[in-house]
C-alpha cells in the first residue's frame, strides 16, 4: 500500500510539472526551456504585448493543443477567460534611501 501511496503521488508531482511546462510553451511568448528557468519582461510594451499574446492563445487551444487542455464546460456554455489585476490601494516608496510605505488593503 505505501509503494502504490509513492507511485500515485509520483504520478501526481509529473503531471503537474508536466503542465507547467506545456502551459509555460503555450501562454509565454518566446519562452524556450533553460536551466535557470526565469522568464522576465521589463516595459510596459512587453507586458501588454505578453498579455495579449496569452489571450489570443487562450482563444485558439482548441486548435493549437496537442494534450487535454480545453475550455472548462459549464452545461453547454464555455467558461471565458478571465483577467484580473490586483494593487495596493496606496503606496510610496523612496528609491533614495530604500524605503516605502504600502498599505496593505488590495484593490481588484
């Protein structure tokens, strides 16, 4: 029983990183396997550029993917893709001397 217990959560842990992988190739634009595994975009250009291409992806999966990855069904509706950003109500901070001052309250 605790062999089947490992093979089971074994299986689990794979698929997982397995999919991390795939989504990181469909949802990333231009991102490429490393060793280091970092993915980074520095300009407000390269965001929005890296959100839309994420959205036009989402929209064509069910053309692009190899795998099981599809739209969640709800009945005979297709749940939509759902974008959501998050910020501090309020925040300061002082490049000169390293501080800043951030209440906590989130704004979505």
């Amino acid at each position: 029983q605790l062999v089947l217990f490992g093979l089971s959560n074994q299986m689990v842990v794979a698929f997982k990183e397995e999919n991390t992988v795939a989504f990181k190739h469909l949802f990333l634009k231009g991102y490429m396997d490393r060793m280091d595994d970092t993915y980074a975009v520095y300009t407000q250009t390269d965001v929005y550029d890296q959100i839309f291409f994420a959205i036009n992806q989402y929209l064509q999966l069910p053309n692009i993917s190899v795998g099981n990855h599809a739209y969640e069904k709800r009945g005979a509706e297709e749940t939509p893709l759902a974008v959501c950003q998050q910020f501090y109500k309020r925040g300061i901070i002082c490049p000169g001397n390293d501080t800043f001052d951030i209440d906590p309250e989130i704004v979505t």
